[in-house]
C-alpha cells in the first residue's frame, strides 16, 4: 500500500489443552478473563481449550512454530488458578502453535478490492472474528466480484482506504 500501514500480518500463537475434571461444567461459557487468559470447555469428558495472546513487545518469532510451554506454565496456568481454582490442579495434555490473522493497523478486517492492484478483491485481518464476519465477508466480496458494488450491506468503511489514508476504524471491543 506504499507509505500506509502496515496490512493484516500474522502473530503466532499458542493453544494448549488440558484434563481437569473438576473445572466449570456445560454452563460454562467460552471465557476471556481480565488478564487475557481464555478458555473453553473441549467436549464432556473435562477437557479444556485456552491460551493468552502475550504482550506486543514479547511476541514470539513467526518464522518458528514450536509450543512455548514455559509460557503456558508462568504465565498462562497462574491467572487461570486464580480465575477458576480447580484449575490449579489441570494436566496439560497437548499443544500447538499456529498463526493469528491479524491486521495490525485497526483489528478489523480489512475488505474489498486493493487500491493498485486491479481484480484483487481482499477479506483478511479479521483478527479472530473470521468465522463470525465469514458469511457477510463472503457475501460482500462476491457482490463486488459480481455486481461492482455492495448491495446486502455497504461495509465500504472496512476498505482499504482507510489503511492508505491512516484512519483507524476504532472499535473497542476487538
């Protein structure tokens, strides 16, 4: 985008999964506690999903995909204790690290065509939301494919534009 932002990027980032039968039951929501700590119930039989994206400034090299379980271990397991303390006797039972799109100038994603490259039409960077922005996302872009234009809903506010321009589209929720 010559001189703009920097477009979606791709952050690594570890999932681990533990046993712990006493942990919260069915009622239990998918959580994200205050520290960034997150977890979810991994079918009936009390397994757990989580993990915590790390500080900015301590983000893991993305050329290597090998699990940090130190990370798990003095950072991760500790605010999971706290927040619920039967986790304080988890077994973590496996891992793995994978790539988070993201787009780095906003977390939001960023859709439609490119501004200099003519029949490249973009839905990236949705930094997590993917799946819940997919079928609107996909809507969108064959609408532009197809007509020239956003008929179901005008999400021109998610174009390239605003990296170019360097305006953020601000939410505070991402």
């Amino acid at each position: 985008f010559g001189g703009a932002p920097p477009p979606p990027r791709n952050p690594r980032r570890y999932v681990y999964s533990w046993h712990c039968p006493d942990g919260p039951g069915f009622s239990c929501p998918f959580l994200i506690d205050t520290t960034g700590a997150y977890f979810r119930r991994d079918g009936i039989a009390g397994n757990y999903l989580g993990g915590m994206s790390p500080p900015e400034e301590e983000e893991p090299d993305p050329g290597d995909l090998s699990v940090d379980h130190d990370y798990f271990q003095e950072q991760i397991w500790p605010k999971l204790a706290r927040r619920v303390p039967a986790f304080s006797s988890l077994r973590l039972r496996s891992s793995w690290a994978g790539y988070y799109d993201h787009n780095a100038f906003d977390r939001n994603g960023v859709l439609g065509p490119h501004p200099n490259l003519e029949n490249l039409f973009l839905a990236a960077g949705f930094s997590g939301h993917g799946l819940q922005h997919a079928p609107a996302a996909g809507r969108a872009v064959a609408e532009l494919v197809v007509k020239g234009r956003y008929e179901s809903l005008d999400l021109r506010r998610l174009g390239c534009r605003r990296l170019v321009e360097g305006e953020p589209l601000e939410e505070d929720g991402v």
